[in-house]
C-alpha cells in the first residue's frame, strides 16, 4: 500500500514520522521550499504529547518545552484568579506524560530533523487529485503527478483536497481577530510573571500568554473583536499602538507583555463547518483540512497529532489484514476521530462568547461556574479535562478503552 500525504504541517510531519515507524510507503507532498514556522506559540497536551513521545521526540520537549505549574483564568481588570487549575503536579502522574508550553518553531524543527527525506517533496504544490476503483492520483503545479494506493490530505484549513472533492466553502470567520508577540524572558523580569498558563478575559477581549523556548521567551496571543477580512495568515504586522489602546485598563501582566513587544503579528481567526464525512474512496482528511477549530481550548495542533498517530496505525492494521484494500482502515479511522475532534470543534466555536462577556450580570455567573467546578473537583481537573487529555490513541485502535466515547458536556 502506497500513502500520499499533502502537507508536511506538524499533523502531516506526525503522520511521515507514525507511517515510518510502521514500515509503510509514502510520499509527503509539501507545498513550501523547506520546512520552517512562524514565531508562535502553542500547547502541548498529555494526549498529544505521549503520542511524540512514542515517536521518539521526548527528550526534545523536555529541552525546549516549558511545563507550566497550572492554568490560569484572571479577571481582566483586578488580575485576580477566577479559577486555577493544576498542571505540572498532577498531569504526569495521572496521565502518564506532561503538558508542555512550546514554540511552534522548535516543534516544527524536531520533526522536520526525523521526517525521511526520501520520502518528502519540497516545493511540490497539489493542484488537483483523481481517483478510480484502483488508484488515486494526486497531479502538481508543476505537471507532475504521484499515484498510490490512498491519499490523506493535511494541507491545512485552505486545503485543496478538501475544497475539490469534499467541500469548497471558504473558511467562517468568526468575527474575531487575535494578535501575537514575542518577548525575551529577561526583559520582561519585572513583571514577575510566574510560569504558569495565562488566560486573562476580558469584555470582548482576551489575552493568553505564557513560557517558551526553555523559558527563554514569554509568548502571547490577545483575542479581539474585529471585522477585517485578511485571509488567515500570521505573516502580517500589526499596530502596536492599536494593541496598546485596546489593553488601557487592563492589569499590568496583559498590558505590559503589549508594550514590550518589538513587532506585533495579526490574523484574521477562522474554522469550518463540520463536514458530514471525511471520507471519500480512497481520499481521507485529517487535522486542520478535517476540523479546523478556535484556539479557546488550544487543540488544534493536538487533534493534529492524535489524527496522525491514529491514520497511522489504521492503514497499518488494515494493510495486514486486507492489502490494496483500504476502504475499512479510512472508515476505522473516522470512526475513531470525527466525533471526538467535531466535538472540540464546536465547543471552541462556543467558547468564543464566553471568554470575551461584557455583561457584569453574565461575567459573575461565569465566575461563579468556574469557581463551583473547583470545588467539587477532588483532583482540580475539570471532567472535560480528564476527557481531553486522557484520551490514549494507541488503546483507541486497539479498542482497548472505550471511555474517551463518552463525550462530556461543556
């Protein structure tokens, strides 16, 4: 069995490096001249973590991962604490790896260093895929064509594959926009910002901030509201004066992380509706392509990642059992994932609203619902996060745990 996979993201990345370890054929067609991230930040959740960890990445993210001491949610205007919940002391031991703050570049790189380069092509845009009852065909920019036995298209929430044979809407915007920075630790020292995850709300504004690099910088991203139509793309500068004006008010932690950024980046934040299915033939989807979802639960990527380990082990399982067959490894494999990654999907959409309140009335019954979860917690970790991070792709498979099927409620 011959698996073309389009994009080489950190989900196609995954999958290469999960499809390697299996012994099976592929090809990874990435669009780019070399494989690189821009400057952000992103959160690594135990359920995504234990499957890097399985492919060999862990010291890795030990070295340029930072593991924060909890998650915090702040008020906007005093910085008090409306609920925190503990992560360093007590993910590990219940779920059996870490939660890790990273840059997307360090992670981007780590990857990239084990992907085969036999099996990559740079600079290899798919304009277009065909298939029949043998074959698939994916045929690039450039007039050339690969063939195999199943494509997985991971190239991303403006993906081709998706567009020409599932579904060609554009992407939603939600209405919102969100800015990034970077900042060096040291300059920001006075703040005294503590290495935990940050999560500050605000009336129709948030901001999230937290430690990468081994510490090294303090990453950011503020969530606002705004109408601008930019296609989503973080390569485009922002107005740090604009930034600075929207924060005026704010406690000092959000508003100073502002103001000692160099240079701003903003994008426009958009998903997709959920598709029906993610598959057609012998075509799949995964990650962003399948089920790109609002960063308000940070699971984007992580979804990435268990889609990954997930296809991998499907394709390999089905391919023992019915080889050149792999209609009941791609149906095995949605079955595994659709509900579980539309279900983030649909509560990161929700949880929009709920983050940027402007009622005082609605902000103190939020306040007052995070607080109750708190109490009656007797771990500190919500049921949706025992849901979330416990879900364990290898026993998925396997069928060994069924308990990630029960979906909680938000």
């Amino acid at each position: 069995m011959r698996i073309i996979v389009t994009g080489a993201g950190i989900g196609g990345s995954v999958l290469a490096l999960a499809l390697e370890q299996a012994d099976m054929d592929f090809v990874v067609l990435e669009q780019a001249p070399e494989l690189t991230e821009v400057g952000a930040g992103i959160q690594l959740s135990p359920n995504g973590v234990r499957i890097l960890e399985w492919l060999g990445l862990g010291d890795e993210l030990a070295g340029f991962g930072v593991e924060p001491g909890g998650h915090q949610l702040r008020d906007w205007k005093s910085g008090d604490i409306v609920l925190e919940t503990p992560l360093k002391s007590l993910v590990k031991t219940t779920f059996g790896s870490p939660y890790y703050h990273a840059h997307r570049a360090d992670l981007i790189d780590a990857l990239a260093r084990r992907v085969n380069p036999d099996r990559l092509r740079l600079n290899a845009k798919v304009v277009s895929v065909s298939q029949d009852s043998g074959k698939v065909t994916a045929t690039l920019e450039n007039g050339s064509s690969e063939t195999g036995d199943v494509l997985i298209g991971a190239d991303g929430i403006h993906s081709v594959i998706r567009n020409q044979v599932f579904n060609p809407e554009a992407p939603r915007p939600s209405g919102y926009l969100a800015w990034r920075g970077m900042v060096p630790a040291e300059r920001a020292a006075h703040l005294k910002i503590e290495k935990q995850s940050v999560a500050v709300m605000g009336p129709r504004l948030s901001i999230v901030f937290y430690y990468v690099s081994g510490g090294a910088k303090l990453n950011w991203v503020a969530i606002g509201a705004g109408e601008d139509e930019m296609r989503e793309s973080w390569s485009q500068t922002a107005s740090k004066e604009d930034v600075q004006k929207s924060f005026e008010g704010w406690y000092d932690h959000a508003k100073g992380l502002v103001d000692l950024t160099d240079e701003l980046f903003v994008t426009a934040l958009h998903d997709r509706e959920p598709l029906p299915t993610w598959i057609d033939g012998r075509i799949a989807l995964m990650g962003d392509a399948a089920h790109a979802m609002l960063p308000y639960h940070a699971q984007g990527a992580v979804q990435s990642i268990e889609d990954a380990w997930v296809l991998a082990r499907c394709l390999q399982l089905g391919h023992q059992t019915l080889p050149g067959d792999p209609a009941g490894a791609l149906l095995k494999y949605e079955s595994l994932r659709k509900d579980r990654a539309q279900r983030l999907q649909l509560h990161s959409r929700n949880a929009e609203r709920w983050y940027h309140l402007d009622d005082a009335d609605e902000v103190a019954r939020r306040n007052a619902r995070l607080a109750a979860h708190a109490e009656n917690s007797d771990t500190g970790l919500t049921p949706q996060q025992i849901w979330l991070f416990g879900y364990d792709a290898e026993k998925a498979v396997l069928g060994t745990d069924d308990d990630w099927r029960a979906l909680r409620e938000w």
